[in-house]
C-alpha cells in the first residue's frame, strides 16, 4: 500500500452528511479525504421529499450534483470505495481504503444506516416505490389511498396512528400477533385503524405498484405499506474506535455538534440518534464539519503556544 501525505480531515461516508461537511471543509482550505462505496440507503427510492429546494429530486441526481459542487474545491478529494479500517495513534487517524492508506489529523463518520425489510417474500419489488418507512418522506404521495402498516410493537401502533393524518383507510397487519393492551386497542379503534391479525404470507402488485397483503385468511386491498425498520449501522467504525453504542451501533457518547468521547473522532447523519431525514443530515454535516473546523485550528493554536514557550 502507498501512503499519502498526511490531511487535515478523513471523511467516511459521502452521503447528505458527509459531502455537506467536505463543503464547509473546502471552503476552509482544509485538506480532505472523501471515502464513499456509493451504496445510498435511499437507492431505492424514486425521489427525496422534505429538503427545501430540492423536493421531488430523485437520489442520485442529487447526490451527482452534490459531487460536482465539490469539484472547484481543489483540497477535497473524492475517492469511490469501501473503507476497510481507519486506526489510530496518539497524533492522526489512518485510513485503509481500496489497497491506499490515507492519514488526518480527524475523521468524520457519515456512514449511516441499513433498513432490514420486512421479511415477506417479494418485498423488494415495491420497496422504495409503494413499501416504505418514513410517512414524513412518502406518505403525502398515498393520501386518502388505502394503507397498511407491519407489526404489532409499540412502533408500528404509533406509525398506524400516525398515518391516519393522511388517511382514514389505515390498516395494521400486527404479522400473526394479537394486540391485547387495553390503551392500544382503545386507541386504534377511536382513530378508525383497522386490525388485521393474520401474518402476511406475500404481497399482491404489478411492477413496483402494490395492490394486497395476502395473509393466511385472504387478501386486503392495500395502495401502500409502511414499516418500522429493524436498523444497523453500515459501518463498525466507530465502535472500533471506541465510540460507545447502543444494540443498533448508534453511538450514544455524541454531542450536537458532531463531537464524541474520542479526541479527532466526528459524527454526523445517521451514525447518531435523531430524525433520519436527508436535508437533517446534511445540516449536522454541515456544523460538524464547523466543528472540526474549529478543532483543528484549535490544536494549530495550542501547538503554536507550546513552540514558543
């Protein structure tokens, strides 16, 4: 492997989130290393809703765009790969990427998260199209069609409850499960969600357009479904580098602005807790990468003192 001279930055993951922080950094002059396989949570998705501006835009064309805007910034470099390992030493970051090793005096994690879809046979015809997770994202595109939702945990019972704003024909497939809380029930039956209590053995559709759920007992029509996801992170980075977690490899020892309990070592998007939208993501990119910002001519001061001392 080669090394490459040591940069001011190791950026791990080029979605909203991370080309939004290798933006600010460029602007600072900053010298950065952008590491990305190209592989979007939102690859399936038709187009991304909620990011003022750009409502409507399908992922990859936004995601192209934000790569070409980074190309005038000539201390960014973009590189298309997987990272292998980012280790470190007591002075800088090392990053194994693509059979090169880069080094930086900080790293930023935007790695994000991976969806578990529902496990029903055919899922993947109509994920992204008319099987979905996030109502904020695509539940104005089904208002007043006929909707389900998956599952029977405390999750799927506020997400039916929730999507009744945009539909009165909501139904929950609780997946073979009974839902016997008292306070649920209530609930459900005064915001009109009807309860369909057998597993879901397949879903009925032409293309990526849904039309049932088939369960043991028959088939309801149904426009459109949501999920609440199993999730987990893409990436074990920051746990390996010492990051504390929880179950789903969010890191929880996090602050606001991007900052962890590892000196150099950033957060932002979905690495962390919080709403999983792309315009938040690019915002929390966009103030760790002030963060770092800071932080870097911080030491540059402290390193200044101590020479002249």
């Amino acid at each position: 492997m080669r090394n490459r001279d040591c940069h001011d930055v190791l950026i791990v993951g080029g979605g909203p989130a991370g080309l939004s922080a290798a933006l600010l950094l460029g602007r600072c002059l900053r010298r950065v290393v952008l590491c990305d396989a190209r592989q979007p949570r939102n690859a399936a998705s038709r187009a991304m809703h909620g990011y003022l501006g750009h409502d409507g835009i399908p992922p990859d064309d936004f995601l192209e765009l934000a790569r070409s805007q980074l190309n005038p910034y000539e201390t960014v470099c973009q590189i298309r790969g997987r990272v292998s390992e980012v280790t470190r030493d007591a002075n800088k970051f090392t990053m194994s990427c693509e059979n090169e090793t880069y080094t930086a005096r900080a790293v930023l994690l935007a790695t994000g998260l991976v969806d578990r879809l529902p496990e029903i046979p055919g899922v993947e015809q109509f994920y992204g199209k008319t099987l979905h997770h996030c109502p904020y994202c695509d539940a104005w595109e089904h208002r007043g069609q006929r909707i389900g939702v998956l599952g029977s945990d405390a999750a799927a019972i506020e997400l039916a409850l929730e999507l009744v704003l945009w539909s009165p024909q909501v139904t929950l497939f609780t997946q073979g499960t009974k839902v016997s809380e008292p306070l649920s029930l209530e609930r459900l039956q005064a915001a009109g969600v009807r309860l369909v209590e057998d597993r879901p053995v397949a879903l009925d559709g032409q293309g990526s357009l849904l039309s049932g759920v088939r369960t043991r007992g028959g088939l309801h029509p149904c426009d459109a479904l949501f999920f609440s996801p199993q999730q987990v992170q893409r990436s074990p980075l920051a746990e390996r580098l010492g990051c504390e977690v929880d179950d789903t490899g969010c890191v929880i020892d996090s602050n606001s602005d991007g900052t962890t309990g590892q000196q150099g070592l950033f957060i932002a998007g979905n690495a962390s807790k919080g709403i999983q939208m792309a315009i938040i993501a690019a915002a929390e990119g966009l103030k760790a990468g002030a963060t770092i910002n800071n932080w870097l001519l911080e030491r540059d001061r402290l390193a200044l003192t101590v020479t002249h001392t």
